[in-house]
C-alpha cells in the first residue's frame, strides 16, 4: 500500500489525514496517510529516508516549506514564484530519487473562493493582507483569476514590493499582468474598499488585531482568513460587525489537500463532500 506523509513539526494537530483517509475512501484509492513530527534539524535527512523507504510522497507544513523547495529537484511555476512547497512527489529513478515540488495552496484558496463560496475573483478589487510565506503561496493563483485589482498590503512596505517584484518579473504572468493591477503598498499608504479581502498574515495564529481599518470592507464584501477554528474568530468577527461575509480557511485546507492528491493518484477527490463532512463535524 502507498505511504504519505504530513510532515511538521508541531504536526499533532493536522487534519490532513483524516482528510486524506476520506478521498481515499471515496475515490477507491488505496493508501496511507500518517503525520510525522520532524525534528527542527532534521528535514533533510527525514526526507532522504522516507525516499529511501518507497513513501511516494508528503505534504509539507511550518516551518519547513522552504527546506522543502530547497531539497526539491523539480518545481511547478508556483512553487517557483511562492519559493515554498507544501507538497512533494517522490519518483524512483536509475539515478536516485527525485522530487517534484507543487504550492497547492493558491490554488487551494482560490478553488474554495469561488466553487464553494461562489464568489468570482474575475474583474473584482482584492486586497492580500501580508506579504510572507501564506502570502507568497496563493499570489500567482490569485492573478490566474483575474481580478481588475489585486493589492498587496504590509506592515513593511519593502517586503511587500519585492513579493510584487518577483511576480511580475515571471515570465508566466506577462498576460496575466496585462489584465489585473498588481499593487503593493505599507499599510499606511492604504486607501479605497474592496470586494474581497483575504488575511494572509500572522495576525489570528498570533492572537492580534486585524491590521487594517474596517473602511476597506464594500458592504457584502467576502473577508476570508486563511486559518480557521478558534484562530479565526476575531478576524470573522470583525467582517461580520463591518457588514462583510466573514468565511475561514477551512476550505482552503481541504482544496489544497484535494490538489495535492490529484498529483499524487492522478483522481480528483470529491472535495466538496469532504468540506461539508468537515464542517458538520467541527460544529
């Protein structure tokens, strides 16, 4: 039977194999899917050995998805442009093994934003709160979108335009960047309201205030964070009280999973069935 891996360190609380388990049931795959703590020195070494024991693959969480794209031997664009991976593809070869690196995370948040919570990215204002690794993960798949305006906002100006900076230097988003204005600005320089709003930032893992003033909310505005649980109540509060759709990023998690095992077993998973299962069972 094949063998996955979620690998982090903390990874106790990861619903990636129940939800791995769950498409697995339902696509008929056979497969196992188990969490392993990784020592904080020891990914590179964890991986070499998973190699060696015929794991056909893992999915990747903090604080190792950069060592990920680093070990990585071949990457898909958006890993490339997000320079951190969540999910590998381990392939056996005559000269060792090699590892296909995919960020399935973007495509994650935007599969969930528009086919779950059917709202089209298409030719609307969006505004991306944070400019590190979360952010970096779902930028490209958000210009795949086509939103009329998508801006980049951080406590660090600097940090922010370079994440733009990369983006539109890649040659994969020339035609893209000829339909969406990419904008990167501090919070300070933020000004105007927007369709959706999407909090990639540290702020609710952290605990914080949500970083920016209830002003950029458009009444019936969708305001999505992408953690969910108890993590995500203060942002969603907020949405709520500034007359937003609040949604967490509950979807986001089970699209992304749904993504990465169709790399892996080449079968889509009913992820829509698995999010509703999810939800019904976390409330």
């Amino acid at each position: 039977m094949d063998k996955y891996f979620v690998l982090g360190n903390p990874v106790a609380h990861s619903k990636s194999p129940l939800i791995h388990a769950r498409f697995a049931e339902l696509t008929g795959q056979a497969l196992r899917y188990e969490r392993l703590l990784v020592p904080l020195d020891g990914f590179a070494a964890t991986l070499a050995q998973l190699a060696q024991d015929g794991v056909r693959g893992c999915n990747v969480t903090v604080p190792f998805k950069l060592e990920a794209f680093q070990a990585s031997t071949s990457r898909t664009d958006r890993a490339q442009l997000a320079q951190a991976v969540n999910t590998l593809l381990i392939q056996p070869g005559p000269g060792g093994h090699s590892l296909h690196a995919d960020n399935t995370d973007g495509v994650g948040l935007v599969n969930d934003i528009q086919n779950n919570a059917g709202v089209s990215l298409a030719g609307r204002d969006v505004l991306l709160i944070g400019a590190g690794g979360a952010a970096a993960g779902v930028l490209a798949p958000l210009l795949a979108a086509l939103p009329r305006r998508l801006v980049l906002v951080n406590r660090t100006k600097a940090r922010a335009e370079a994440l733009a900076a990369r983006h539109q230097a890649h040659p994969s988003l020339q035609d893209l960047l000829q339909k969406t204005e990419l904008i990167a600005l501090d919070l300070q320089g933020l000004e105007g309201n927007f369709d959706i709003i999407i909090n990639a930032s540290a702020s609710s893992l952290a605990g914080a205030g949500v970083p920016v003033d209830s002003r950029v909310l458009k009444p019936g505005a969708l305001a999505y964070d992408m953690m969910y649980g108890p993590a995500a109540a203060g942002f969603m509060a907020w949405a709520s009280e500034g007359g937003a759709t609040p949604r967490d990023g509950l979807g986001m998690l089970v699209e992304q999973a749904a993504e990465s095992f169709a790399l892996w077993r080449q079968v889509r998973p009913p992820s829509q069935q698995v999010l509703q299962e999810m939800r019904a069972q976390l409330a």
